[in-house]
C-alpha cells in the first residue's frame, strides 16, 4: 500500500519518508516535505547537502531507496516504480542551461514539444514570458548569461508543466545580474502559479524567491517555514547562523527573558535555565559606554556593521542604520531593542 499524507490539497507536491543512498553515502534522509500548488519553495543548504539529489529524486532522475513523491494526486516515485521524466509534466531549468549551441533560441525551446501547429505559438508566447520576444533565430553563443538562462527558463515554460523545478539557475551570473533576473524570475512564478522548487545555497535569494523556505543540511530537512519565521525562529543554533547574520550568545532562561550580556532579552516562549540566545545585529543599539570597543565597522551607506569587544574578549556584531556615529576605538554600550527572540538549549 502507498500512503499519501491526509492533509496535502491534490495539486500539492509532496514527499514521504523520502531517501536515497549513492553507494555507502546517504544522500537523502526520510525527508517529508509539502510544496503547496502554485507557490515556489526554496529549497536552501550548503553544497553538498542533498538539496540537488532531492531535485533529482522530485524529476524522476533517480529511484528512491525508500518513500515516495507525489502530486496532482498521483504517485510518482516509490522503490518499485518511477514513472519516466518525460511524462512527469515537470520541467527543469539546470544551473548551467543546458542549451543545445548548434540549435536556434526557437529550436532549443520548441525541443521536446509535440509537433503540430501550435507548436510555433507555444514558443513565442515563452519566449515572450521570459522577455526574449522576437530572439528565437538567434544563436545561444550569440546571447548573454542572463539571456542564456532565460531561454532555459522559456524551454522548461513551454510544455506546460505542473510542476518547475530550478537547479542555482542564476549561480553563474555576475552579482547585479543575479539580483535582477532573479525579481523577475520571483515575480513570474508568481504571476503565472506553477508549483516550483528553487534550489540554492545563498539565504538572501531563497528569502526573495520562497514564499515557504527549506533548510537542509547533511541530507536531512532541518526547518521548513515561510522567510520570516525562518529568521525570527530558527529551529537551532546552526539554521540561526545560516539564514543570517546571527549573534548567539548564554544566558539563563525564565519564562518571559533571559539573562544576558546586553542584559534582558525577552523571548517568544520560555528558555532553559541555561541557554543560547539569539540576537540580530540589527535589534542591537548601540550607546555611548565602557563595556564595548568598537574593533571594526563597515558602511553600507544604507546601514553601519559594527563589530565590537567586550572586556573579556567576547564579540558582537551591532547593524545600525544610516551613517557611523562611532569610530574605530570608541568605547560604547549595547542594549537589545528588538521582538522577542528564541533561545537554545546550551
């Protein structure tokens, strides 16, 4: 018998208990997500993690060793029975593009479409979506990064999927282009409500692109939250520290605070007798004092990072807005002027 999960809406993605080996080394471990139908889910961790392989797993590219993939209400993975890639209705955008370069922008689109003679107005109406009308006689070699990947994007559009998934698509890209084609990219997704997973290992471009946010690491799913109750409660110390510039520093929890060395902290439930409290750079402020020394700071024209000591060589990284109002050398004090935070067994 193959369970699905009660409580998933029939257009949802899903994983059950999902996990896969490459030989000796466990890749995947009993992960259970939900991508709900018509949003776009971050998958985010560091290299090597096993977001790719989930990929791999969700396209039909591997057999699973154990669990199961479902959408639309339809089970498309189990140890037994993988239906084939091509009759997914799942389209892949790679981090490369994966371009054909002896083909046109047009062929390379229409690659995979049925013949028949809609098949010239499926590939302009991508190719439109994604900003490249009236390209398709180009050659990939003649294009950009930027447009490179925007046909890939169009190719993966075109068939109609159910389900898009990203692989780092704009990894290779430089910084300012990266940041642009991903807001469009976001409002895309958006706007034309295909069930899509983006993977990525940078925090920033999974918080623009994830309405919900996967956090992985050595092939486990660690926390699985929309962007802001991602950063505001992580799950532990490590998921604090990766979605963000992150102080974690002890304390002693009560039901409401904790004791710390920025004094009391207030906390969204209560914090074991001995504890790690987080604290964002930015809901520290900074005063004029003793106990801290201003060791370093970096201005961003729209912020300050400050980075400070402490008497008995403790560190703090304090984000304040506007222009620097202390210098290297200066002596300060720091208090917490933010929302409750969460606290972590020591």
């Amino acid at each position: 018998m193959d369970p699905r999960p009660s409580d998933a809406a029939a257009g949802d993605l899903v994983t059950n208990g999902l996990s896969f080996s490459y030989g000796d080394v466990r890749a995947v471990e009993d992960v259970s997500v939900t991508v709900p139908a018509g949003t776009v889910t971050a998958l985010l961790g560091p290299s090597g993690c096993g977001k790719t392989t989930l990929l791999r797993l969700i396209a039909g590219l591997e057999r699973p060793d154990e669990g199961a993939i479902h959408t639309g209400g339809e089970t498309l993975s189990t140890p037994d029975r993988v239906t084939p890639p091509e009759k997914r209705r799942i389209g892949m955008v790679f981090q490369e593009g994966a371009l054909f370069p002896h083909l046109s922008v047009a062929e390379n689109v229409s690659f995979g479409l049925p013949r028949g003679p809609e098949r010239e107005r499926d590939v302009e109406q991508a190719l439109e979506l994604v900003g490249l009308a009236g390209m398709g006689k180009r050659s990939p070699t003649s294009l950009s990064g930027g447009q490179r990947q925007r046909v890939a994007l169009a190719r993966a559009l075109a068939p109609g999927p159910d389900v898009l998934l990203l692989d780092e698509p704009f990894a290779n890209l430089d910084p300012a282009l990266r940041v642009e084609l991903r807001t469009e990219v976001a409002s895309l997704l958006r706007a034309l409500g295909i069930t899509s997973v983006f993977v990525t290992h940078d925090q920033e471009e999974a918080f623009v692109m994830g309405a919900q946010v996967i956090v992985m690491r050595d092939g486990r799913v660690l926390q699985s939250a929309p962007p802001s109750e991602l950063y505001s409660r992580p799950a532990n110390r490590w998921v604090a520290t990766f979605v963000g510039e992150a102080n974690v520093v002890s304390g002693q929890g009560s039901a409401e605070a904790a004791e710390t060395i920025v004094g009391s902290v207030p906390l969204v439930e209560a914090g074991p007798k001995t504890c790690e409290v987080l604290l964002r750079p930015e809901h520290l402020a900074l005063d004029a004092g003793e106990s801290w020394e201003v060791e370093e700071l970096e201005f961003y024209g729209h912020d300050t990072l400050y980075v400070l000591k402490g008497e008995h060589g403790e560190k703090l990284m304090v984000r304040a807005s506007g222009a620097p109002r202390f210098v290297n050398g200066d002596r300060t004090s720091v208090r917490y002027d933010g929302p409750p935070t969460v606290a972590f067994e020591a």
